[in-house]
C-alpha cells in the first residue's frame, strides 16, 4: 500500500474523497440506489426508502452525491416533471468497498458499539 502524509485536511486525499459519501445519509442514499432494481429511482422511492431522512436532507444530499459525480440525475420533460436518480461508473466503482465495509460492520457492530 502506498503511503500517504496525514498531515493537513486540505493535502490528505483519503479525507478528501471519504467526506464527499460519509455523512449520515450519502452511504445510504448510495447502497439504496445500488438495490434498486431498474439501476434508477425516481426521487419518492429514494425516500419511501429512507423514511426517516427529511425531504431537506435527502435533496442536499442527492446535490452532493451529484457534485461528487458518485449520482447522476435525469430529468424527463412531461409534466408533471419526472426526475430520476442512479449511480455513475463512479459510483457503482466504490460499492464494492462500501458494501465490505456494511459486512465488517454487521459482523463487529456489539464489538464496536458496546
């Protein structure tokens, strides 16, 4: 493994790219978009999902997840509009790594939380 200096926020790319999806709500929005049967969801069903998440939260985070180019965004001219939501390649690169880490989890979550 390469070894990286940790010092500085700014200069460490570990932190850079790890705060762009680790935040309350990004790794779910990702992992439920990865289920997603038709590799798209439209918007309700994100939050039908996630019914626990505000509509204010689940916005802001789809925003950053788009910034982060790890989710694409689509919307359809009809009316009433249709937006659609699903992961880029870039996206779809990273669930391998964050659904190993949802199995480290499950399997250490009493070691880890007690």
């Amino acid at each position: 493994m390469e070894s990286f200096n940790y010092s500085g926020y700014d200069k460490c790319p570990i932190r850079q790219v790890v705060s762009k999806f680790s935040d309350k709500w990004s790794m779910l929005v990702l992992t439920t978009l990865d289920q997603s049967e038709h590799g798209a969801m439209r918007y309700t069903e994100i939050q039908r999902q996630m019914a626990d998440c505000s509509q204010k939260m689940l916005s802001q985070t789809l925003r950053n997840l788009e910034a982060a180019h790890l989710v694409s965004r689509k919307a359809y001219p009809v009316v009433p509009p249709r937006v659609e939501y699903a992961l880029t390649d870039l996206g779809r690169s990273l669930m391998p790594s964050i659904n190993s880490l949802i199995k480290w989890a499950l399997a250490n979550f009493e070691k880890v939380v007690a």
